[in-house]
C-alpha cells in the first residue's frame, strides 16, 4: 500500500473545489500529520471507485432512458425479458472485488492507526470534553491549560480523550480526524503533526445547548518552542507586583476563585477554565472570542450572553470590576 | 378476532354503500379509509418537517445568523428528523401498506381490520404528543426556574433524533422535553408493531388462490421484509426507551457512568434498532420503484427474484452493521474492522437492485409519466447516497465525515433523493386507483423539476461544506471558514424544493376534485390492485380472482398465459362492522403512557395513568366481546 501515490490524485479534487471560493482552514481535504494523510489515501482509493460508479450508473441511466424512450408508434409490445443470470451474478460478484480493494487499507489502518504508543518520546495529552470547552492536561509534564493545545512537530503525540458530563468529539480535520469523548471512558488518538502553525477543531458531538460554540485550536511548534511553552505554562502566576495583588484581590472579590484556578495563588478551583496564563492564549471562551480587553469584558459581564446556556454564570458584576478584572486577565501571560 | 374478516361467508353482502360522516371516520376499520388517513396525516406532518427545515436552512443561511436561538434551533433540528422520520416517511409508506396490500394480494381487508385501525390512531396521539409542546412550551417558558413546575421551562424535544446518553438524562436535561419526546416514541413504536405483525400476518394468510410467495407483487415483498424490520428492531428501541425513562424517572443508572452505567449501551441499542429503520424507510420506497419502473417500460422487473433477495439480504444484513453508527465512540480496532466489513457487504444487494432496475428499462417502451421520472430520480439520487455511504464504510474515512455535513448529504439522499422521491412515485402512480382522477401531469413534471432541481441545490453542496469541516447540528458557524457561499446556496436550493412541495399540495387538491378520470386500469399495470374500479368498492373485489402468474393482469391481456380468472356464481362478501374501540383504546395506551412519565411532576399525572389503564380494559375487553361480524 502506498498511500503516498494515491493522495497524488486529491490534489486534482481540491483544485475543483477550490475554486469555489476562498480558504478552507478545516478542510478535511489538507492533511499534515501522518494519520490524516493516510485517511486520505483510503478517502481518494474511494472515491476514485465511486466516481466511477457514479458515471457509470448514471450515464447508464439517461442512456438507456434517451435510448429506449417511447416513439408512440410501436406495434408491438417490447420483448418480456425476465432476467439474466450471467448478468446478474457478475453484478453481484464483481463489486466484491472493489470492496475488497477498498477493506484491505480500511482494515490495516485501523489497527495500526489504534496501535499502542511504541515510542520513547511520545508526548501525553489529556484532553476533557466540558459543557463547553476543552480542558487540556500535560500529566507528564505538569501543564494543564484550555482550549489551546501545543503539540511539537514530528513528535509523536497520543490524546487520551474524556468527559464527565456528555459525550462531545474531537475533531481536529488537518491533524487528528475525530474520536469522541465518552462518559465513563478513555478513547485515544494517536499522530504526528508534519506542518508548524495553528490549525482549527471543534466539537463535532451535539453536547447541548452551545455545541455550535465549542471550540479549540492546536498549535504545532518546533520542538523547541514547545520546550519554551512548556516552560512558560509550568512557571506560576507573577503575583509580586502590586498591580497583580490588587488584581487577584478583585478576582476573589468577586467570587471566581469559586471555579477558576490561578497557579501561585490560592485559587484552585477545577469548575472552569485554568486561568494561570490565560493572557498567553489567542483565544478565550472555547475559540468564539479573541482574547483581548474588549472581549474579556464582554465575557466576564455576560457569559450567557456570549455563549448560551453558559456554567459561567453572569455575576451582575460593576463595569469597574469587570475593568480592573479583565486588566488583571491580561497580565497573566 | 380468530375469524379472519374478508373470508367469504354466508350472511348477506350488505355493506358495499359507503358510509359518509365523521362518526363513520373515527370507527372506520376499512383499510383503504385507514391509508387514506395515514397518507393525509404524513402529508400534514411532512409539511411541518419541511417548515422546520425551512427556519434551520434560513438559520444558517448566513454566518452568526441570529433568527432563532441555541436553543430552539436545536429542538428544530431534534424534531425535523424525528418528525420526518417517525410521522412523514413512515406513515407515507404506511399508507401504501394499508391501501395497497390487500389489493394486491386479493384480499377484502387485512386479517385484524380493528387492529388496524387501533394502529392509525395511537400512530397520531403518538404524533400529537412528540408535536403539542410547540403549544405548551410559548406559554411555560417564562415560569421561575425554582418553582415546582420548572420542568416545564422546556417541553420541546431537543436531544437529537438519536437521543444520546447521557445529554438525555436527568442531570443534562432536566426538563420534560426528553420525556416528552421518549412518550411520544414509545407510542409510536407501539402502533408501528401492532400494524407489523397485522400485515405479516395479512401477507402470509390472505393471498389469494394461487398466488404463491413468488407470485406476490415486489411491493407487497418489500413491506413483507419491512415489517419483519419493524418487529425485529422496535422492541430495541422500546427498551432503550424503557431504561432511559427508568434513570430519569426512578434514579437507576443504566446509562449513567458515575455509578457503573454505560453511555454506549444506549447507542448499541438505538442503533440496533436506527440501521433497521433505515431500511424500514427505504425498502417500501425499492418496493414502489420496483412495480413503477416494469409499468412504465412495458416489461417485466429485470430478474425479480434477484431482487426480492436482494430485498431480503438487506433486512437481514441491516441488523449486522449498527455500530457503524459508532466508529468514533472507540470501540476497539477489532469491533471496527468487523463492523466496516458487514457495511461493505450491504453495498452488494444495493447495487444488484440499482442494475436489475436499468436493466429493466432496457429494451422497453419508456414512458416518462411523473410518476416514472420520480422512479428514475430514485434510481439516480439513492446511488449518490449509496456511493457516500461507501466512503464512510471505511471507519478511518468516517472518522472525518462522521457528524459532519458530509453525512447530512449522504442521508439526504438515502432518504429525501431516495426514499420520498420512491413515496412520490407512488404517489403519482397509485393516485388514479385511490381516487378515480390522475394527478395533472403538467404540473407534475414541473413539480419533478423543482423538486430535482431544489433537492440537488440544497443537498449536493452539503458533501463539500462537510469534507471542508462544518459539524452537524450547529445552530451558528462563524465567517472564514469558507462555508458562507456554499451554506446559502442550499439555502437558496431549499426552498425551491419547497415551492416544489408547495406546487404539488396544491396539485394533489386540486387533481382529487377536478383531476381527469382515470378507468380500473389507466397505465396497463400488472397487479391485482387494477383489477378493481378506481376508487376500489368497500368489499375490494366482487369476486376473488385465482392467480396464475406474478403479472396476472398484464397477462391476461398481453398474454402468453391466462393470467387471472374469476370464479363462477356469486360470492357472499361480509365485512366486518365499523368500530370506536380501537380509538378508545389508542387513547387509553396513549393517556397512560404520556402521563407516566411526569409522575414526578404532579399527582394529577398519576390520576392520568389511572384513567389511561381503566381505557384499556374498557376498550379491549369490549372489543374482544365485540362481534367480529
Ligand atoms: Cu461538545
């Protein structure tokens, strides 16, 4: 099996479907890690096979229909043909044959693609579906963050995915295809990313009122600025300056130590997102907002508002609180 | 009940006046009026899927569209399927079943004419309880989330046709909505495996003389096979039900994985049930293209046996694939193998029915009726979706189409290209035998246009904004995912498929008042059913033909053989007298059911249960004693 050829033809779909307008960043069609471009060596061994049935049965069709179409003068009726044997076992024995072409992939993928992790250096994730954002842990590596995953080129990496609530999916098109996450359960999706640069996913299991809004983004860096992250992510939450005191003092003030963890300080709660570096994330609330000033104000003010049926509830907090909170959010880089 | 009805009998034919009035509707047991009933009824329905549809294509016909709400979107995306699915396509082929059936095998009704008619009534409480909170829920929605009466905040379904654990349980839906939706589709099962059993019976005990399994109408064999579905794969579903209203109502933990419960479960046992009922949804369709197609061309069905097997092999082969459904949800590299083989496989049978079809058409005298171009659009659109459906056999591929649009595509055209163009078919070749008039033609060929024309618009897009990334049941998708064009388009293609279906209501009135009339026998078909005037008389058949051939009345008039005859002498026909018990009693089922599953809620749900069981044992104890004559 060369999986390599065959993709060689997805080029020729892409391009057609290109041309219907603008970028697709989670196009299924574009794969950069291992397990994706191997999907779609199976998906264009497919399609090839179906395309042609495709043209055959419906070109059949309007042939045989422009061909054999009423005149309103025949004298006779058609000849009552009942059937043909030969003819119908070779239709029912030739598409084996095609099947076949077409399992024989389909079946050593799925066992190599759920292989256990042979590799020394594989780096671990912890990924956990919530209502409804992904909470994202590095066990070996003591990081736990959210929604922002940091994955290093070339590595092997092996995402072990749970819930404690509802089932949701995981769905990264370009690196990881999707595997859900089930109550009660550990799934496993195991690749190695080829290309740097940050890629879309989204939850892809209808897990109530949000699903539309739940959303991440997996960051692929070189080795060594997975390193520098790690790094960073570990280090706790600057609390020396008195900026960042008067800060965290209004966070207590107003009650999200209830639910949010800041590393360093006495927030430890696990009910929402790991704040300890949020400032360092590009986006906030699952992906659905920018992570700026502005944005964290209208999170913090109205989270039902921004993302409906929201666990962060709406504290009817001061617009002077949530200005002093959303400055303080901004520092934790 | 032990007398089958339309056995010929000694009493005086009395009964062939058609009575009028409601009264005589509402204890008809007649299947054709039952059909009647069920035809109209899923029209109703259809059109309030497709209105729902409608707002969820308008929804997202442009990025952050705020039309509707999270909310409410996801009930309408919840009751578009389950509607379409439980209270459109199924009560249309239903109709089908109960009008047609005993045509086609000579037969004056089916063998349990009351039960029949207990099965149309509890098919539509069922259908009033998944629909009557639209009303309700206008006027709860505001009550105070702490008052005893919060569950009623939201009584809409909104867990998704497929209902998954543990989104459903009590902890994640805390409102009635989930109950209302397991009420409704615990009575629907009901009615839908009281009708199958009525019609495996009818099938296998009321042909007439000489009509051999061979010899019945391909139709008649695919509503054989699918009520074989029905009473395979609904008790699946009504036990998953059962389990499911046992955590939300007593506390147990089948589902809950906190306390040992296994989320999957609920899928092995929906699914296990779900692939069945696609089969249950498509087969009919196979069925009704299969006798249009041989009309049409003026030939017999290409290798009829073939197909019936075919027929066959599907129903069987469709309880081997269930977790197909399930390739994300980690079943272990082995399950998945095993499962993806048993998928590949069904594209066999399939493809022998989509050839033995052309073949058909080969060599014949092709006449494009509407009804014909709607068979052929069968043929067409449902190979698209079986062609899709190919790529997702492999569970590596599916890991990228599953719960993505591209799988919104692949069903659409299973069930909308395939199944409901097969209905309309029907629709447009059987009209002229249930109401004496054809269906304009002119307008149905432009009806077929929209309809084609609408339905590719809206659907085919869908394969491409699936494989570029966009999940499922999404009430919002932002801009600059490439997905805006392409989500208006089939927008746009919407509701052209609905000014279609819109054309085509009209028509269906318009043509049962004024249509031109059509004699017993207007496209020179092959079966039984044309024998008889159009309408059919109440008794069906003066006299009950002995057959000779699967084309009985092609042949006796194209010959070789003499096709049919008819016995000499007069025949006493008696047909059993109508009936108000079997709506009693769909009432009583219906009552007990609904209102059991607020117990918690009120006392005044218990007083409901009770009144619900006391219905029961009036009308069936009743009805028993009744006279079946
Ligand atoms: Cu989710």
């Amino acid at each position: 099996m060369k999986p390599t050829r065959a993709s060689l033809l997805l080029p020729l779909v892409m391009v057609v479907l290109a041309a219907c307008g603008g970028d697709h960043p989670m196009s299924t069609f574009i794969a950069h890690s291992d397990l994706t471009r191997e999907i779609n060596a199976i998906y264009s061994r497919i399609f090839w096979w179906t395309a042609l049935l495709f043209l055959l049965v419906q070109g059949g069709l309007i042939y045989v229909v422009l061909r054999f179409r009423a005149k309103g003068t025949e004298t006779a009726n058609p000849e009552q043909v009942h059937g043909n044997i030969r003819l119908e076992l070779t239709w029912t024995i030739l598409p084996i044959f095609i099947l076949m072409h077409i399992a024989i992939p389909t079946v050593s993928l799925i066992f190599k693609s759920q292989a256990q992790t042979t590799e020394e250096n594989a780096v671990l994730v912890n990924a956990l579906g919530k209502q409804w954002w992904f909470a994202f842990e590095y066990p070996e590596l003591g990081v736990t963050t959210a929604n922002e995953m940091h994955v290093p080129l070339g590595t092997e990496i092996e995402v072990r995915l749970q819930s404690d609530n509802v089932i949701h999916s995981f769905w990264v098109p370009q690196l990881m295809a999707k595997r859900d996450m089930v109550p009660g359960r550990v799934n496993h999706i195991k690749f190695k990313a080829e290309k740097l640069g940050e890629f879309y996913g989204q939850c892809a299991e209808y897990c109530g009122d949000s699903h539309a809004l739940m959303k991440f983004r997996v960051v692929v860096d070189t080795p060594e600025d997975f390193a520098k992250w790690i790094a960073s992510q570990k280090a706790p939450a600057e609390t020396e300056a008195a900026t960042a005191q008067a800060g965290f003092q209004a966070f207590q003030g107003a009650g999200c130590v209830a639910c949010h963890a800041i590393n360093g300080t006495t927030a430890a709660a696990v009910i929402g997102p790991d704040l300890t570096h949020v400032g360092s994330r590009t986006m906030i609330a699952s992906g659905i907002l920018e992570n700026n000033e502005e944005n964290l104000k209208k999170w913090i003010k109205d989270p039902p508002g921004v993302k409906p049926g929201s666990k962060m509830p709406n504290l009817n907090l001061s617009d002077e609180q949530v200005a002093s909170l959303a400055a303080y959010l901004q520092t934790l880089k | 009940m032990a007398t089958p009805a339309a056995v010929p009998h000694t009493h005086e034919a009395g009964h062939s006046a058609s009575p009028s009035g409601l009264w005589s509707w509402l204890t008809t047991v007649d299947h054709k009026r039952i059909g009647i009933l069920y035809g109209l009824s899923a029209l109703a329905f259809f059109v309030l899927g497709g209105v729902e549809g409608l707002i969820i294509r308008s929804q997202l016909s442009v990025p952050n569209n705020d039309l509707v709400s999270a909310p409410f979107y996801n009930a309408l995306f919840t009751m578009h399927g389950t509607t379409m699915i439980f209270l459109g396509v199924m009560p249309l082929s239903a109709a089908f079943f109960n009008y047609m059936i005993p045509l086609q095998i000579g037969a004056r009704d089916v063998v349990f004419p009351r039960l029949n008619a207990f099965s149309y009534w509890l098919f539509l409480f069922g259908a009033f309880v998944l629909n009557v909170p639209f009303l309700i829920q206008p006027f709860t929605a505001g009550l105070d989330p702490s008052s005893t009466l919060a569950p009623l905040i939201r009584v809409i379904p909104d867990g998704g046709w497929f209902g998954y654990a543990t989104l459903t349980g009590k902890e994640f839906s805390p409102y009635l909505s989930i109950d209302f939706w397991v009420a409704g589709l615990q009575i629907l099962g009901i009615a839908s495996m009281a009708a199958g059993f009525n019609f495996i019976v009818t099938i296998f005990n009321m042909r007439a003389p000489g009509m051999t399994m061979l010899r019945m109408p391909v139709f008649t064999w695919m509503t054989l096979v699918v009520q074989f579905l029905v009473v395979l794969s609904f008790p699946c579903i009504t036990v998953a039900l059962i389990l499911l209203l046992m955590d939300r109502l007593f506390g147990t933990h089948f589902y809950i994985p906190s306390a040992g419960g296994d989320p999957l479960l609920w899928q092995h046992l929906f699914w296990l049930f779900g692939h069945p009922e696609v089969y249950i949804l498509i087969l009919p369709a196979m069925g009704i293209v299969s006798e249009v197609l041989p009309v049409f061309s003026r030939k017999p069905l290409f290798g009829a046996p073939f197909v019936i097997f075919s027929g066959i092999t599907i129903g069987l082969l469709g309880f081997g694939v269930w977790a197909h459904h399930m390739f994300t949800t980690g079943l272990g590299a082995a399950a998945d193998a095993a499962f993806s083989v048993t998928t590949m496989l069904i594209a066999i049978p399939t493809g022998v029915k989509i050839f033995n079809w052309i073949f058909t058409l080969w060599g014949g005298q092709i006449r494009l009726t509407t009804s014909m171009l709607f068979a052929l659009g069968f043929v067409g659109m449902f190979t698209m979706g079986g062609l899709s459906g190919i790529m997702h056999s492999s569970p590596p591929v599916d890991l990228q189409q599953q719960d993505s649009y591209f799988v919104v595509a692949h069903f659409h055209y299973v069930l909308f290209g395939g199944a409901i163009f097969g209905l309309f078919s029907g629709i447009y070749y059987w009209f002229p035998k249930m109401s004496g008039r054809f269906l304009d033609e002119t307008w149905g060929k432009i009806i077929f246009a929209l309809v084609l024309g609408g339905f590719n618009l809206t659907f085919f897009p869908m394969h491409f904004v699936g494989a570029w990334g966009m999940p499922r049941r999404i009430y919002t998708y932002d801009e600059g995912m490439g997905w805006d064009q392409v989500n208006l388009l089939e927008t746009i293609g919407a509701f052209t498929l609905a000014f279609g279906v819109l054309l085509f209501l009209i028509s269906f009135f318009r043509s049962m008042r004024n249509g031109a009339k059509a004699g017993a026998n207007p496209w020179d078909a092959a079966t039984l059913e044309w024998i008889t005037t159009s309408p059919p008389a109440v008794h069906n058949f003066d006299k009950t033909p002995m057959v000779y051939s699967d084309r009985p009345v092609w042949e006796k008039s194209h010959g070789p053989g003499p096709g049919y005859s008819l016995p000499e002498g007069e025949e006493h026909i008696h047909l059993p007298p109508p009936s108000i018990k079997p709506l009693i009693g769909a009432v009583g089922v219906g009552m007990f059911l609904t209102s059991f599953v607020a117990l918690n809620l009120s006392i005044l749900a218990l007083g409901m249960t009770a009144l619900g069981l006391a219905l029961i044992f009036y009308s069936f104890y009743t009805w028993f004693l009744e006279p079946g004559h």
